[in-house]
C-alpha cells in the first residue's frame, strides 16, 4: 500500500484471514470488525471440480491440447497505459516492463523447452500494462500472450482458466495470495521485487518464502522442469493469508446486504 495515497472510502472490506483482516483494517482505515473474514467469491473458482467437456472448449478456445500442461504467467504493470496522474499513471519500476527482465534468446530457449516439455506457458497482460496499447511483435510457439483485448475476445474467466493450470509465474502480482489455495507451484521472480517501488506489505511478503523463488535463467528453467515432471510436493501447505476458505462467501454477502 502506497503511503501517499488516500484509502478509498468503504464501509466494509472482505479478508481471508486474520492477518489480512488487519491489513485491511490498517490499509483502508476500517473498524476490524468492519472487515469480514469469510474468504472471497472469486476463490471459489479455483478449486471447483471441471468436466472433461468443459476443459477440451478451455483448451480449444486457448489452441491448446488437453494434453498439454498449462503454466499461467502473470506479470503485473511496470507503466500504466494512461499518462495523467489524475487518472492513476504510475511508473512502478525502473523496467519498462517484464520482457526486460529476460534476453531475447532466453526467451526463445524457453519456448524451446516448453514444447520439448508438452507445455504451454500462457502469459496474460495485466489490464493497465502499457504493453497493452502496443504491438508485441515476440511470436513464440509455446509462449502465448495475451494482451487485455486478446483475452477478452476469449471470453474465459481468468480464475476458471486458473483451475486447470498446472503452475504459476509471477513477481509482485496478488493473484499468487489467491493461486495458493489450488496447491499448485508457484514462481515468484525474486529480481522483479528488486526493480519495483510499489509499495509492499511486510507482513504479507513473509509469508511467500514459501514459494519458488526465481533469481535468474537457470531457476525458470528448474521452475519449468519441476511442473512438467510433478516433482513438486503436492500437499496442502500451511498459510496464515488463506485460512477463511468458504464456497458459500457470495450467499453470506447477499443474507447480510440484500436480504431483508
């Protein structure tokens, strides 16, 4: 949380756990108790049991093979595509943005191995990337990216998509908080933080040592091996951010706000 910049007002905010019930409590100047701690709606998306029907149209709305594994790369915005502070431009890191953080050949080698590998890396922009508004002239054949039009023409939900995905990348991105509940692996690329100057909750940081952590090329390379072989250890781990995990937090919301 940026230390100039107002809260939003609200008279309530959800948590999903103890922690960040005070973090939010903290970060939007709320009463805790005006912060309920039942998990959020969209999480149930991620764990939810899909049909072999359901998966192959995913899969063929993607141009994908069922067969493939498919590993989420979500990198978050370095520069905003709007340029007026007023309307929120922000310039968070001394990169343009995440291609820089990797060579041209890397990337090639790493389109390479994924598909050595039957692995599709999809990297989905996040909505207020510059990037978005440009022309990414990188083709790849097993990197696929999608800029915020792109995935839009898809029309999937970007958490239903999580569901069937076998691992995730990303750096400074809240969507990794959420992606521990599928207990998938996760990369986190440590060198991103380093750039960054977004703010960051400590609290909340401590608690993704867990993760893996990409320091450079060789760790990526690991990260990608390790999911296509399934040697990562599979069982549920212990977290202090994701322990209010209800499949019902969107009929709690409508008993206590919309029901008379």
């Amino acid at each position: 949380m940026d230390s100039n910049l107002t809260p939003s007002y609200s008279d309530y905010a959800l948590s999903t756990s103890p922690l960040f019930t005070r973090t939010m409590a903290g970060c939007f100047g709320l009463d805790p108790r005006k912060v309920l701690e039942i998990g959020l709606p969209r999480n149930v998306s991620l764990t939810q049991n899909r049909s072999s029907t359901w998966v192959a149209d995913v899969h063929a709305k993607f141009g994908t093979d069922p067969k493939n594994k498919l590993i989420f790369w979500l990198p978050t915005f370095r520069r905003t595509s709007v340029t007026d502070p007023s309307q929120g431009a922000r310039v968070d890191s001394q990169s343009t943005d995440f291609f820089e953080d990797w060579s041209r050949d890397f990337l090639l080698e790493l389109d390479g191995l994924a598909g050595e590998l039957n692995i599709k890396i999809l990297i989905k922009l996040h909505p207020l990337d510059k990037l978005n508004e440009e022309t990414i002239y990188r083709k790849y054949d097993n990197l696929i990216i999608y800029n915020k039009d792109d995935w839009n023409r898809l029309g999937i939900d970007l958490y239903e998509a999580l569901s069937i995905s076998s691992g995730l990348i990303t750096d400074v991105s809240s969507m990794a908080i959420d992606y521990m509940l599928t207990n998938n692996p996760i990369a986190f690329i440590s060198k991103s933080i380093e750039w960054y100057n977004r703010g960051v909750i400590k609290e909340v940081y401590s608690e993704l040592e867990d993760f893996f952590h990409v320091k450079d090329e060789i760790d990526l390379i690991l990260f990608i091996r390790k999911v296509a072989a399934g040697s990562f250890a599979c069982e549920p781990k212990a977290n202090k951010l994701n322990t209010a995990i209800s499949n019902n937090a969107s009929e709690v919301l409508v008993e206590k706000f919309l029901l008379p």
